[in-house]
C-alpha cells in the first residue's frame, strides 16, 4: 500500500467519529489523491480491506469530489465496495 493509500485508509476509519470535521477531511483527500492512479481506482490495506476510488455521482445536499469504497471489515454485515468486485479487480479478500 502506498503512502497516500494509507493516509486514505487512517482518514476513512476517522470519518464516524469526527462527522462535524467530515467536509474538512474530504477536502484534504482529495488534495492529497486527485486520481493519481486513474478511475477507478483500487487498492488494498494491511489488513484485507478492499478500496475503490471513485467519482460520486451526488447527493441532494453535497457534492464530493472524491468517494471511498471498501470491503467490510471484521463484524460489519457488509461494506460499500462488494468482495465479488474485489476479487474481480485482481485481490484477494477473506
């Protein structure tokens, strides 16, 4: 994993517990990322998480620049990003 796939990954796991710093978090993944790897784009973390980079198509209130999926992590029912996808995309996923 790289270094801004890591910065990524520590901002995602962030995200449910600073929600009033949510718009400021964005804004510094998208500095930091700006599709260097081409849409979409995958990657994987130490543990088996699975990401997919994307562009969202909206939301009725916000727009963000950049989207972040990913495979469930341990006790989740499921996450944003399919193992199915995963898989597809060349990763191995439990």
């Amino acid at each position: 994993m790289t270094e801004n796939q890591a910065k990524l990954v520590a901002l995602e796991k962030q995200r449910k517990e600073i929600q009033e710093q949510y718009a400021k978090t964005l804004a510094a993944v998208g500095e930091e990322m700006k599709f260097p790897f081409g849409e979409p784009a995958y990657f994987q973390d130490d543990e088996g998480i699975v990401y997919k980079l994307v562009t969202p198509l909206g939301r009725w209130v916000a727009f963000d620049s950049i989207g972040l999926l990913r495979t469930k992590r341990e006790g989740e029912k499921q996450g944003s990003l399919s193992v199915k996808e995963a898989r597809e995309a060349g990763f191995e996923v439990e």
